[in-house]
C-alpha cells in the first residue's frame, strides 16, 4: 500500500498537490514554509488526526472555510482515492466518493509518525503511551476503535453516576446502580485489556528479534512492558474475575473521589533501557532513540501480519539523527516502508536524490521534484554531487543523536 498522490485544498498554507515515490520522498526547503505540514496532511488522511493538534479545526486556513485533503493509493495495481474533509464543527470521510464510518474507513491508508510532539510518548503521562499502543492496534484491527469508543463511554456514564452518588448524601442508594455499569465496563474493559497486552507482547518480541538498535543507534537493550492497574493484586489470567472483585471493594473509594478508579483507563506502559526506565533515567538520546525503536517495532508488527508496507512519516529528521544514523534508518526503511521526511538541510535532500523523491516546499506549494539533470546525469557526475553534498553535510555539524 503506498500513497501515490496528494491534494490539499485550505489545510494550513498548503496549496497545490504532490506525486509521491513509493519508497523515499523528501520535503526540504526553508524553516516556515509548511513542510511538516505536508507530513500533517499525509497522517491526517491516513489517520483522521494530526500529530500537532487535539483540534482538527486548527488545520484550516484562516482564509479558508473547510479543508479539503484528497489522497490517491496503490494497493497491488489497484487504486482508490480518499478524502478528508475538514469543517469547524466535523470532519467526512469519504472512500472512492462514499461516505465511509471512521472504522471502515480506518485500514485505507496506514501511518506511522515521529516528530518532536511525539517524545510526549516517553516523557508524557501514561495517556500518551496508551494512545500509542492503541493506534497500533487499530491499525492490526480498525473495529478495535469502536470496543475503545464503548469503553470510554461507559467511563464517563459511570463518573456522572459517582457525582451523583457522591453529592447525594446517602450513596448507598447508587450502589446497584454502579453495580450495573460495573458489569458493562467489565466486559469491554477485558477486551482492550487482552488487546493491549497482546500488542505489546508482539512488541516486546520484536524489540527483541530486530537489530534495530544496536544496527542504526549503537543503542543499549529496549523493552517494553504492560502494567496494569491491578498488577499485585491478584491473578491477572483471570482479569475479568479480579476486576469484578476489586471494583466491589473500591465502590465507596470512586464515590469519595467522583471518578473511576480502576480499569484500563489507569494502565501504563512500562519502557526500559538496559533495565532502567528511560523517563526518568535515560538520556535525550536515549529517549528518542526509544521512541524510534518502538515506531519500527510497530512497523515490523503491521509488515508481519498484513505483508505490506505502511507509510512512516519522520519530521525534521536532522534534528533527530546525525548523518550515519540517517542512512543506517534510511537503509532499514528500504522496502519496509514507505518514507516520508523532512529537513531543512539541502545537502540531505541531494544526498538522496538518486534513491528519492525530493520535494522543494516554497510558500506551502511543491516548488520542484529531483531535477532532471540529475536523474540523467553520467555516474561519474552523480559521484561527484554525492561527495560534495557529503562534504557539505560535515560542515553544517548535524546534532549527533547523544
């Protein structure tokens, strides 16, 4: 599955369209020009969120008064166009032009990110490691949203139920009320717990099946756990039983505070470097290498099951990486997904113009692809541009991941 083309109308500055390699595309240009934007349209199309913003009403632009993003995808010589559009108050989605619910229309189009937003993962509080396991398990198994979708409403019926309860005076009124939705937040709340587990499980594997860290990070050893809210106390392999009992026990403990105090909505997901958990412990390099390691393993994931590529989007990847890491990533990446990145730095984007797509972003408009000249020149040519942008690339001191 690759995304061939891409057409914006009012998203941010972006205007015009762009066609897409299926293996690297790389937007460079100027700071402020929108080339994170365009890797904002790719994930917004694939995901229905961006990556930058809780409200997707902010992507519109201001002269604008609805955005419009329309992608075309390759999937085995078979194409369909999808379509985001984007109003204040909602946002349709459309596949081939019909109106599609979010969970079919989930699964068209897969991403992946890494940017800077996306460090929140490691030094956020657990909702945003949550939310990472989630997405990846939408993107093994879209219905999986709507278990998450009924699991969430469930938590909140129930927290307007303790406020009542807890404002009432005399709660022992509510306890069979609370016993009610107990049993329903029982059920759903055992399915994303198995469902997460399972994920990072699978994750945990790969992490320690792949070569990624110590092939592109020279990084230590990186693990990945699942810590449930009632871990130490009681059997977990019979969740369902243990939920039951603890949320008995805790009843008057979530009328006291109007809120629930247990189920998955309190999980966490433990990550370590060398044993040590890399929040608190580990060092900026260590972090990001972190969050890199995690993304590939969600790749791997998704290749392993589906045999197929997703789309991995790397904002300001020079921020990130130095240029060894940069090519051992690039390297790793090659046939596995189809990468999009971004810089600022010209010499990264001529070193790779002979294996990509390269995209020079002016005023949000696509200025020009890889020039011709160096698509045809001799090799002899093509060597010489190689070991110049090189050159330039030592000069300009790229940041060194520790």
């Amino acid at each position: 599955m690759i995304l061939a083309r891409l057409d914006v109308d009012g998203f941010r500055n972006l205007e015009g369209a762009a066609d897409f390699s299926p293996s690297l595309n790389i937007f460079y240009g100027d700071n402020a020009q929108g080339k994170t934007n365009w890797l904002e349209a790719v994930y917004v199309l694939g995901t229905t969120k961006s990556f930058r913003t809780s409200q997707l009403r902010d992507c519109i632009s201001f002269d604008a008064a609805r955005s419009l993003i329309t992608g075309l995808t390759e999937r085995e010589s078979i194409s369909k166009q999808l379509q985001t559009l984007i109003s204040p108050s909602s946002k349709e989605l459309y596949a081939n032009g019909k109106r599609e619910t979010l969970s079919r229309y989930l699964g068209n189009l897969t991403v992946f990110s890494l940017s800077l937003e996306g460090m929140e993962v490691i030094r956020g509080d657990a909702s945003n490691r949550r939310r990472l396991i989630d997405r990846g398990i939408v993107a093994l198994s879209p219905a999986y949203l709507d278990r998450l979708a009924e699991y969430n409403r469930v938590v909140k019926q129930k927290n307007k139920l303790l406020v009542t309860a807890q404002e009432s005076g005399s709660p022992a009124r509510f306890y069979s009320q609370i016993e009610v939705w107990n049993e329903q937040l029982i059920s759903v709340a055992s399915e994303v717990h198995t469902a997460r587990s399972s994920y990072v499980q699978m994750a945990e594997a790969q992490l320690e099946r792949e070569n990624h860290g110590r092939a592109i990070f020279g990084a230590e050893s990186v693990s990945i756990g699942y810590r449930s809210c009632l871990e130490g106390k009681g059997d977990l392999s019979r969740y369902s039983e243990l939920l039951h009992e603890r949320l008995a026990l805790r009843m008057p403990a979530e009328i006291a505070a109007g809120h629930c105090l247990i189920g998955p909505h309190r999980d966490d997901i433990e990550l370590l470097a060398d044993g040590r958990e890399v929040a608190r412990f580990g060092s900026a390099g260590q972090q990001r290498s972190t969050l890199f390691l995690l993304v590939l393993a969600q790749i791997s994931i998704y290749t392993s099951t589906y045999e197929e590529r997703p789309v991995l989007l790397i904002d300001d990847i020079d921020a990130e990486l130095d240029r060894g890491r940069i090519e051992a990533l690039i390297s790793e990446l090659e046939g596995r997904a189809q990468t999009f990145v971004s810089t600022s730095r010209r010499a990264i984007a001529n070193r790779y113009r002979d294996r990509a797509r390269v995209l020079l972003v002016e005023r949000g408009r696509i200025a020009k692809d890889t020039p011709a000249f160096y698509e045809t020149a001799a090799p002899a040519t093509r060597q010489a541009l190689e070991v110049q942008t090189l050159d330039a690339y030592d000069e300009e001191e790229a940041p060194a991941l520790e």
